[in-house]
C-alpha cells in the first residue's frame, strides 16, 4: 500500500517536488486480482441486463 499511496503523492496536487525517486515491489498500481474481477463480473452482468431488457420492449 505504500507504493500506491506515495505515487499518489507524487502525482497529487500537494506534491511539492521533495521526493527524487520512487522505488516500488509488487504495488497494485493497476488495482487488484479479486477487484478487477468483481467489477469484471459487473459489466458482464449490467451488459445482459441491457441486453434482457432491450428484448423484452420489443
């Protein structure tokens, strides 16, 4: 949580250029494995939802 929260830093608008390098090992900068998946599985779902409820006004 550290890498993630001190590249935040550094990309915020309260960074105040004191910090020379950033050295992370093994930060989620992408998010993680068990939420990607989740919100993977919500649009899959929203998406037939759609899909369900386009057919059903015809």
């Amino acid at each position: 949580m550290g890498g993630v929260v001190s590249r935040e830093y550094v990309q915020g608008n309260f960074y105040n250029g004191d910090v020379n390098k950033i050295i992370t090992l093994d930060s989620p900068h992408e998010g993680t494995g068990a939420l990607n998946m989740q919100l993977g599985l919500l649009l899959f779902c929203s998406k037939i939802r759609r899909k369900s409820f386009k057919e059903n006004r015809v």
